[in-house]
C-alpha cells in the first residue's frame, strides 16, 4: 500500500475550483481545549498510543461533519507539523522512527477520507510540513541546506497515500525554494504557506510578494498554490491587492483567531479565541476581493467552532445542505 501512487496526486481536485475546508488550530485545541500534552507542540507524538490516534480522529471529524453538512471538500492536513529531523531528535524519534510516524499519519487518514468522502465533496489528503526551527522565529538555511533537510519528510510522504504535501508557517524564502525543490524532485504536488508579523511582512522584514515571486521565480513556479497562515487577517489583508498577478497565486488562508503579535502569543500562558464573528467577516471580505481562494482553515486559537462560523459568512446559500 505505501508504495502506490496517491488517489488525487496528478490530478488534485482542488485545482479544478469549488471550495475546501481545512481544520484549525490543531495544537492549541488538543492543549487548550482538550488538556493533552504535546510536548514541542508535537501533535505527532498522539499516533504512537491507540489512545492519541483516537483523540485526533475525534478532533478530525468535527471539522469534516461541518464540510459534510456544507456539501464542500475537504484538505486532510497530517498531524506531521513538527516531524522533521531537528524536533523528532528533540523527542527520541530518529530518522526511521520519523520516517514511519509521518507515513502513519497519513494511514489515520485514509479512512476517514473514505468514510466522508463524496463525489462533489472531493478530500484531499496533505502531508504537513513545518519549518525547521520556530515558525515565529527567522530561520537560516540556505535553499541547499533545506532542500536537503526537508527532503526526508518528503520522500516519506511520496511513499504513503499523500496527495501532495504543504509547508505552513515558514519565515524564511530560502527554505521554502528549498521544501518546494525537494516536493519537486520527488514528484509530490506542493503549496507553501508563510506566515507574517502585525505588519504583514515576514519576520525577516521582506513582503509577502517578494516571497511569492521569489519562490516561483527560483523553482519555475512549482508550488501548486501559496497560503497564509498563524497571522490574524488584520495582519495582512491589507496587503493583498487582488490585481497584482502575484495574488492570484495565493490559493488559502488559515489565519489566527487572536489579533496579537507572535511574540504576544508566545509569552501568553491562557489561549486568545478572539472574535469568532469578526475573524468569519474577515473571511467573508478576503473571499469577495480574491474569488479564487479555495481552502479556508484556521490556525491557532481557531477550533470547530471558528470553522463552522466562516463557513457560514462565505459559502453561498447554494452550497448549504440540509
């Protein structure tokens, strides 16, 4: 089975348009919320009990009964943020323990895309891939260092039932170009999510299309589409400029529920649910400005509950079913 090619992986249906959910913020739900342990903010250490896979079956249904009751697709996102080398080290798990954890995420989900899967509700199954060092933080590789580093989590990735993969709370422009190189040479569809700071830039100071262009202009436009993510939309929709070609390349948002910085978030010791009413209207806005979003999803501080209320604010009556 781990060696045959994904269901959707020449021909993910995202591609053809309709709207897909994604889920929130699967840390701090499972820590805030549900009072689990994730130490490193590793949601991958739950596959190693029957009793973690049960709490994120548990966590993964809440978010697609809502795409069921919207008739709307679906991107199954793995619990793999933190399984790379450098955080698998950190908790014991060497490169072959991570290289099993990351293709056993992936079988969690292909049940469940059997189970909810419909034909005008297509679920795409994603390998989640994190930045090495602290999605907050700049990180500092070059493109060779991480195509190098993220390759393994990749490969592992292209040997299971994935789909494609994504990278999500990157900083650093050199490392995207290099998880996309590495998506590339092992044939895997891919799209890149950064994140940025109040001002809507990267921490490094650069913009989001500098970042854009800069990736596709170093790997020939592979990325399949770009994201943001971990920001609030106040963040940033300020800097999105629906006419510039560089917009349309952003395909999804899985912004945060809380309007403060990272470092605010960092030093904060409860869990800032925000504005559920605000964060949907947001949603509704970017949505009517960039009719070419396809995944809508939520980030830290963003549970079930989020979801179902930007669901609500920007999926037409038409899409609703009973």
């Amino acid at each position: 089975m781990e060696h045959e090619v994904a269901k959707y992986r020449h021909d993910l249906p995202l591609l053809r348009g309709g709207m897909f959910l994604s889920d929130g913020g699967m840390e701090t739900t499972l820590i805030f919320h549900e009072g689990l342990e994730l130490p490193h903010f590793a949601s991958f250490v739950l596959l190693s009990s029957s009793e973690g896979r049960r709490r994120l079956l548990g966590y993964y249904t809440r978010y697609l009964d809502i795409a069921r009751r919207h008739s709307t697709g679906f991107v199954l996102d793995t619990a793999t943020w933190r399984a790379n080398a450098d955080w698998g080290e950190k908790l014991g798990y060497d490169t072959e323990a991570l290289a099993q954890i990351n293709k056993d995420a992936v079988y969690l989900l292909t049940d469940l895309r059997g189970e909810y899967e419909r034909p005008q509700a297509p679920i795409v199954i994603s390998g989640a891939i994190g930045p090495r060092g602290d999605g907050y933080k700049a990180g500092r590789m070059t493109v060779d260092e991480a195509e190098d580093y993220h390759a393994a989590q990749v490969s592992a990735f292209a040997a299971s039932e994935a789909d494609m993969v994504a990278a999500y709370t990157l900083t650093n422009i050199d490392e995207a170009i290099g998880v996309a190189r590495a998506a590339k040479n092992n044939g895997m569809p891919c799209a890149i999510s950064f994140t940025v700071e109040t001002d809507g830039r990267l921490v490094t100071g650069r913009s989001i299309e500098e970042a854009i262009e800069t990736v596709d202009a170093a790997t020939g436009g592979y990325p399949h589409y770009y994201m943001v993510n971990c920001a609030h939309p106040s963040h940033f929709e300020r800097s999105l400029d629906q006419r510039q070609p560089w917009v349309q390349r952003i395909g999804g948002i899985r912004a945060n529920a809380s309007t403060k910085s990272h470092a605010e978030l960092d030093e904060s010791e409860t869990l800032d649910m925000g504005d559920t009413h605000d964060l949907a209207e947001r949603y509704r806005g970017l949505t009517a400005r960039m009719p070419h979003l396809r995944i809508l999803g939520g980030c830290c501080g963003t549970d079930h509950r989020h979801i179902a209320a930007i669901c609500e604010a920007c999926l037409p009556p038409a899409a609703l079913s009973a």
